[in-house]
C-alpha cells in the first residue's frame, strides 16, 4: 500500500460491499399457543421448572409437526439435544 499509495480492497458480498448486505435467506416464523404460568415470585421449585419446561418442549415439537409440511421440511425430524 506504501508503493502504490492506496490500500487495495477485495470486495465480495452482495454488490460487492464489503461486510455489506448478506444474501437473502428464507425465515420461517410461526407462533404458538401461550404457556400459561403461575408467579411463584422468590418461591421456585426444580419440580416446578421441571414440569413447565416438560410443557414448553411438547408444544415446541406439537409446533414443529404443524408447521413443517407448509415450510417445506416435510421429511424432517425435530432433535432436541
């Protein structure tokens, strides 16, 4: 850069912007039914997270089996690990 007296860019990216606009990439974003809570305040029990994570996580995967044939992922399984 001293020889020529520029800093050369490599551009790549969406119309050659550096760090620019990055490719458009489909998003699939569905909402499901509200979990309802209780407030324990102060109060939490491990049975307690237990059970409403147990909750949260069927209806995640209720979630996925609804919606996975209109997103086009038919052929997959939901893995929770």
């Amino acid at each position: 850069s001293r020889f020529v007296g520029i800093v050369p860019l490599v551009f790549w990216g969406r119309w050659c912007i550096p760090f620019g606009i990055p490719n458009p990439r489909k998003i699939h974003v569905v909402i499901g039914t509200a979990i309802d809570m209780p407030k324990e305040g102060e109060n939490v029990t491990q049975e307690s997270i237990d059970k409403y994570h147990g909750i949260f996580l069927e209806e995640l995967e209720a979630l996925f089996e609804r919606h996975k044939h209109d997103a086009g992922y038919a052929d997959r399984q939901l893995k929770i690990i």
